[in-house]
C-alpha cells in the first residue's frame, strides 16, 4: 500500500499540524519547501512512478485500478445515521490523541454525502 500526503512535496510539515494540539485560536500558514526542495521532491516522486510502473510491466507487483467514485456512487444509498457513525469514526482518533474537535467536518460529510441520502 502506497500512501503519501501531497502537501508534504510542497510544505515542511503536514498542512494540518497547526491542529496536533488541539483547536488552534488563529490560523497561520504552513512553512513551504523552498523551489529547490520542491523540484527534488517532485524529481523523486517520478522516479518512484516509474520503478512501480516497471515492477507492474514485470509483474512482480499488481496494482488496483483507482475506485471510480463516480460510477460507485449512481448505486449508493446511505441513510444519515450511517453518515453520523462514520463521521464520528473519522474523528475519534484525533479527539483522542490530539485533544482536536473539529467544528466544520460533520457539515462536509452532510453535504458530501447529501446526492445518496435517503
């Protein structure tokens, strides 16, 4: 499994750690990467493209097709408690460990989820 934040190629830190210690009082941007560090973490991600698309070409590794939202969500039906428990899943972990309880995510997944709710 391949993760990777894609603000850390332009940021030196996870655009969200003005949240690790709770809700902030004012928000402030994140340090950028100078254009230096940017080009090489680029450069670098590229290369990585392209080593997992030569182990994909000799099948040493398979890949999943991306999920198309899309198409998947035509055949979705969600109810709002289902929304809410997840939600409520999402955000547990932050609450927990950063002591972080945000006041705008839960409108999100409302409005997100708002085409498939019956």
């Amino acid at each position: 499994m391949f993760d990777l934040h894609s603000t850390l190629l332009v940021n030196q830190v996870e655009w969200d750690s003005i949240y690790y210690r709770g809700n902030p009082k004012t928000l402030f941007m994140v340090q950028k990467s100078s254009q230096d560090e940017t080009a090489f973490l680029f450069s670098n991600f590229e290369l990585l493209m392209r080593r997992i698309k030569l182990l994909q070409k000799t099948n040493i590794i398979d890949t999943i097709p991306s999920f198309d939202a899309d198409a998947q969500s035509k055949n979705l039906t969600l109810t709002i408690q289902q929304i809410n428990n997840c939600y409520m899943k999402s955000v547990k972990w932050i609450q927990k460990y950063f002591n972080y309880y945000p006041r705008f995510i839960k409108n999100h997944f409302y409005e997100f989820f708002s085409e498939v709710c019956r």
